[in-house]
C-alpha cells in the first residue's frame, strides 16, 4: 500500500496528465497546472513565467499573488540580463530575484523554489512556488515540482506550436483573401480545398459553395487558346518536378453567366518522396488582355488603311509630276500641289492624334488654362470651316452675355474642328450646321447639330471610344475613329461632359457642357 501522500502526488499527477489532453484554453491550462503544484507543495503562491522567443521574461500564469506585488516581479524580471546563446544562464538569477523579493516583501512568503520548463533540450519558461513558512523543499518536492515543470514545458511547447500553426494559416489566409487573382488550393484527387474571394467573385458563386467540389465542375471550358487540360497534363505525366508549373488560357464557363476570359496556372506541392499534396490553380481575369489584342489588331488595321491612301495619292501625283515625256501647264501643277499639300496636311492630323492619343494613355496630354470667351473661338472656327465647303451653310446661335469659362483655347478649338469636321463628313448631301449654345446654372452647353442621316443608336455608346467607327462610316467616309475619343478626354479633363442625342434619321447632334468660373 502507497503512503496517503503519495497517493495524493499520484492523483495530481493523473490529474495534470487529465488536463493536457481535455483543457485546449492554453491560459487556463497554466493557471490549473500552476493551482495542483501550489497545492500539491503546501505552498502559498505561484507563478508561471515564460521567455520569449527574442528573450524576456513575462508572467503567464500567477496565484496568490496581490496584483501590486505582481507588478514588482515583472519589473524585475524585464531587468533580468539575456544571454543570447542559452536562458539557462537567465534562470539561477530569476530564481534568486523572486526569492530575494518574497523574504522583503510583508506577505509572509518566506521561502520558495524554482524549476525551470524545459522542452526539446530549450527552456521556455520558469515554475516557481512560495511558502509561507520556514524550511527547505525537500527532494521529493523538488521532484514532485520537476514532474508538473515537465507537464507544464510540454503545454508550453504545444502552445508556441499551435500557435505558428495559427499563424502560418492566418497569414496564408491573408495572402489568399489579398490576391487580386483567384486562387484555389486542390487536393490530390482535384477537390477544391481552399477559394478565396478574387475567384468567387470571378466566378459569380460563394466561397462556401465551391469550396468541396471537383475542380473538373467548377473549371469548365467554353473553348481554349492555348495550352493543355489539368487531366490532360496528368495524363501526360504531370508534374515530373516541383517546379513544372503549367499554364492554359481561353473562356472559362460561368454559373448563369457570360464566359470569362482567363489564364490558369497550376504549380504543384510535392512531399520529400515526391508524391503529389496539393495543386495551387491562379486564375487571372485576362479580360483586358484580350481587348488590348484586340484594340492593336484594330489600330493596326485603321491606321494602315488611313496612311496608305493619302500616301498612295502623294506617290501618285509626284510621280504624274515628275514625268520627262510630258510638259504640264501651270494649272495642272498648281491642282497637283493642293492635292499633295491636302494629303500631307492630312497625314498630319492623323499623326498628330495619334500622338494626342499616346499621350493620353500616359497621362500627358497637356493643357494651359485660361479666361476664354466661348463664343468667338466658336465664331472664329465656323468660319475657318465655311471655306472648306459649298454644300453646307455653318451657323452659330449663342444667347447674349454668354459666360466667360476657363479652359485651353487651343484644346477647346480641337474640339470643335472635330464636332464640325465629323458634321461636314457626315453629312454629304449638305444643309444646315448650327453650332447652339445654352446657358445653365453651373454651366454651360454647347451642341453641334447637322442634317445627315444621322447616328444609329446601337452605335451611340460606342462612338466616343478609341478607334470605333460605325459600319456606315467605315464604308462611306474616312478616318482613324480618335477625333471623339479625344473630344471626350478634352471635355471631361476641363470637368465636363460629352454625348450625343438619339436622332436617326434627323441628323446627328452632339453636345457637350463646360463648368461656369463664378466668383
């Protein structure tokens, strides 16, 4: 038969080994285990402290201690001396200082022993127990306290590794949630296991509801571009090293909605024996990709076709010219040389568009701002634009005490010889063009309207955007679809806005507003 006392250390003891697997509260766990050796020793107070991971020393757990007397101890344990290469040379003088402070104190803590926590061969903390009564710890206490110092290292160890874990999923967490990409984390056998949020909004379904799902449900193919299949890779061999990461483009198909242009790249996550863990998919909305393709095949399309033909005609008149066999009249040169002098003026302003353009995607389209009076600079441009036609009568109507507004004079000129020239283009049989002004509250409209066929609506969203041109103009007129494009970036630099009214059949008319300087 064990001796009573001893029947009570081994209840203890089976009570703290009870703890470790039922208590998860790491906090509560010290505070128990730190109660049973107090109890357990006849000791009067206890504390638990820890070492930090860059050094230091913190109160984790603390009983029977005033909350004063605690304050006294932490500051005397943040003095303590570090030593970088090993905290067993911290210990001896913990020890010493808390002992030193409980025989001074007048809480009758007259004596006390300390053990450091020790797990993997690394101290990560110090148990120490007070009495309030003379007399060594025996060493059967010392290694009762050694006993719950192991329990209570092993709590701490768990702790610090439960810990990194959570850390190393928050951070992993944050770094999925921040992705601009979509990102999903497949198990071996393709179950989507993690989706963060860029790709559920991509996908237009919630994260609860793809996550657990095939991958092969979840990535469908409308038709692909480039690139071969996860399944089709695996089948192949896939992956061979870690690093054979692979990439597949085309639409990927939507619940209830419009395929998505996208691009996956798939990077497996092999074991130390080379077996297949994980697959990591980034998916990117390659929308604008695709559209600036798309926009350069365009440009490229346009732009040869607008300098070809003046060039060709340029080419064609200097070589009429240059002949030897035939001796041209004045006249005949004179016609020659405007053709030639027309062409070059126009490969001019498309040049100079396209630089406008160039500039502004960089954000450099420059302006220089100034008092202007609308009306003359209107007054001025009409007349300038009257000479270059027979068919068409330019008429201007402004109320009077028309506002002063500030703006770029040459800017706000470029915008109207676009209004006006695209009215003239547009409107081949003649008529009327009436440039109209109204005055507003906080601002001002000015609107220029022919008596062409006018513009389809179907066109209407779509003709202030870079190089679009409506079927009818692409076969009837010429140009490289930048003159509204660039209207609209001038009207909206100065705060304003530009758009066109709904009237096929009644001719086009466009409109734009400026703000009124008050002041």
């Amino acid at each position: 038969m064990l001796p009573d006392y001893r029947i009570r250390q081994r209840d203890y003891l089976l009570e703290i080994a009870r703890a470790l697997t039922q208590e998860l509260n790491f906090d509560k766990l010290l505070a128990r285990i730190l109660r049973l050796a107090t109890e357990m020793l006849a000791g009067k107070a206890g504390l638990i402290a820890l070492r930090g991971e860059r050094g230091g020393w913190n109160i984790a757990a603390f009983q029977g201690i005033p909350i004063s007397f605690l304050e006294q101890i932490s500051a005397i344990l943040a003095e303590v001396p570090e030593h970088e290469e090993q905290a067993e040379s911290e210990l001896p003088e913990v020890s010493r200082l808390l002992l030193l402070l409980a025989k001074r104190s007048s809480l009758n803590l007259l004596t006390g022993v300390g053990l450091p926590l020790v797990s993997c061969n690394q101290v990560v903390g110090l148990i120490f127990v007070f009495r309030g009564y003379q007399g060594l710890f025996s060493n059967n206490d010392r290694a009762l306290l050694r006993s719950f110092a192991d329990q209570a290292a092993i709590a701490v160890r768990n702790a610090q590794l439960y810990a990194q874990t959570s850390y190393e999923k928050r951070r992993l967490d944050a770094l999925l949630d921040s992705s601009a990409d979509g990102m999903l984390i497949l198990t071996a056998d393709h179950t989507i296991e993690r989706c963060n949020r860029a790709f559920a909004r991509l996908y237009r379904q919630d994260t609860e509801i793809i996550q657990g799902q095939s991958h092969e449900d979840v990535i469908r193919w409308e038709s692909r571009r480039q690139g071969t299949t996860l399944e089709e890779a695996e089948a192949g061999g896939w992956p061979l090293t870690p690093n054979a990461n692979l990439y597949i483009e085309g639409d990927l198909q939507r619940p209830g909605g419009t395929p998505l242009p996208v691009g996956i790249t798939y990077a497996p996550l092999l074991s130390s024996e080379g077996s297949l863990i994980n697959i990591v998919a980034s998916i990117r909305d390659i929308t604008h990709f695709r559209e600036a393709e798309e926009l350069k095949s365009v440009f490229i399309s346009v732009i040869s076709h607008e300098l070809k033909t003046p060039i060709a005609l340029i080419k064609g008149y200097v070589g009429t010219l240059r002949r030897d066999d035939v001796s041209w009249d004045s006249e005949v040169v004179q016609d020659s040389l405007e053709v030639i002098e027309e062409e070059t003026d126009r490969l001019t302003g498309l040049i100079e568009d396209m630089l406008d353009a160039s500039r502004l995607q960089a954000g450099g389209l420059s302006f220089n701002s100034a008092d202007i009076n609308l009306v003359e600079i209107t007054e001025d441009m009409v007349a300038r634009f009257q000479t270059q036609t027979d068919k068409h009568k330019i008429m201007t109507r402004f109320p009077e005490n028309f506002p002063v507004i500030l703006g770029d004079k040459n800017r706000l000129q470029q915008v109207l010889s676009n209004l006006l020239s695209n009215a003239i283009k547009y409107s081949p049989a003649g008529g009327n063009i009436v440039v109209s002004g109204q005055i507003r509250a906080e601002q001002v409209i000015v609107c220029v309207q022919d008596e062409g066929p006018g513009i389809a609506p179907e066109d209407i969203p779509h003709i202030f955007d870079r190089f679009y041109r409506a079927d009818d103009a692409v076969r009837e007129t010429q140009g490289a679809g930048l003159g509204l494009y660039l209207t609209r970036a001038i009207i909206e630099a100065h705060a304003g806005r530009i758009w066109a009214d709904p009237r096929p059949g009644g001719g086009a008319r466009i409109c734009f507003s400026l703000p009124i300087e008050r002041d």
